[in-house]
C-alpha cells in the first residue's frame, strides 16, 4: 500500500500546531515544508497508527457545483449519504512513515500544506493542491485519530481547471476507519 488512499479521496485530505510554537510553520512563512513536517511528526505527541487490515467508510453529506446539469445532480443526490468502503492493509514500513505524504494522498504531489496538527489523537490538516488541468483543491480535514482507529470530517472545494469548465465544487463529509484485524 502506497498511502491511505481514503483520506485522500475527498481532493480525488497548512498554519500549524507544533511541539514549542504552537505552529508546525518554523520559519513563518505560511507553508510546512518537507522537514517542518518532519519535526512535527516527530516531536513525540503523535499517535501512531499500528500496522494491520483497515475498514475505512467515506460519506458524503453535501455537494454542490453550480451549473451542474440537472442529471449530473439527480446522480449525485442518490449518493449523498451513501457509506463507500475500503479494505486497506497498513504494512509495518507504512505505519513508520506516517508523514505529510501519507496523509496527502497518491498523486497530491503538488501540496502545500497549510496546517498540519497531529497533536495526541486529534489531527486538524488544510492543504491546497493544483490539479492536473490547472484548478486547484483546497482541502480541510479534522477529527480524532488513534492507533487503531480515526474519525474525520472533510470540507473540500475544488476549483476545475479550464479543461472542465472553470467551476467550482464543494464537497464535505466524514471519514472512519479501524483496524480490523492482521493483514491478509
């Protein structure tokens, strides 16, 4: 497994609280880098999520996208409220590595991260992303983590690119998962 894919599904999951400062943003200057984030996860106060099979469920509770065609949003209404599953196995390397990267996602490549707080079992994240075809995500998860088991809440908008028109969708809905058992 790469990365929990499910947290980052919500962009297709940062000002932030670290160990002394009260922010994971060292230098001040708006964006976590690589090593500011580094420091974070490393100060000790995080909750490391243990190796095994996990069960994550997605909901979304709201959509919108202005202009949508009434089709398109006639489909996405019957998947409001819907629960989606995924089984996923958290390798022991995996779980060492639990790192901006594992939280932004496959294909987040182009992140910055506004905030990132993984303080004991809460995690408050804000990133924005730039999309493949010129839009960008802006994407804010908090809730409650543990080692065997998390809760999130997401808020998401996306700004397509041109190629898709320009608009803008928002998106918001919860995120769980828990480890059910030893990989398969």
């Amino acid at each position: 497994m790469k990365r929990f894919a499910a947290i980052a599904l919500s962009t297709g999951l940062l000002t932030a609280c670290g160990s002394d400062t009260g922010t994971a943003d060292a230098d001040g200057d708006g964006v976590i880098s690589p090593e500011e984030m580094r420091a974070e996860m490393a100060d000790g106060s995080n909750v490391e999520m243990q190796p095994g099979q996990w069960e994550q469920t997605m909901t979304i509770t709201e959509f919108d996208m202005p202009g949508m065609p009434d089709e398109l949003k006639g489909m996405m209404d019957t998947q409001l409220g819907q629960t989606m599953k995924f089984k996923t196995c958290l390798t022991e390397e995996d779980a060492k590595k639990q790192d901006a990267d594992f939280f932004a996602g496959e294909g987040m490549e182009n992140c910055e991260f506004q905030e990132f707080d993984r303080s004991g079992n809460t995690m408050n994240l804000r990133m924005t992303c730039s999309t493949p075809d010129g839009g960008t995500a802006k994407v804010s998860m908090d809730g409650e983590f543990g080692a065997q088991a998390y809760t999130l809440t997401m808020d998401n908008e996306v700004s397509l690119g041109q190629s898709m028109g320009g608009q803008t969708m928002t998106m918001k809905g919860t995120m769980s998962a828990s480890r059910i058992g030893d990989c398969n």
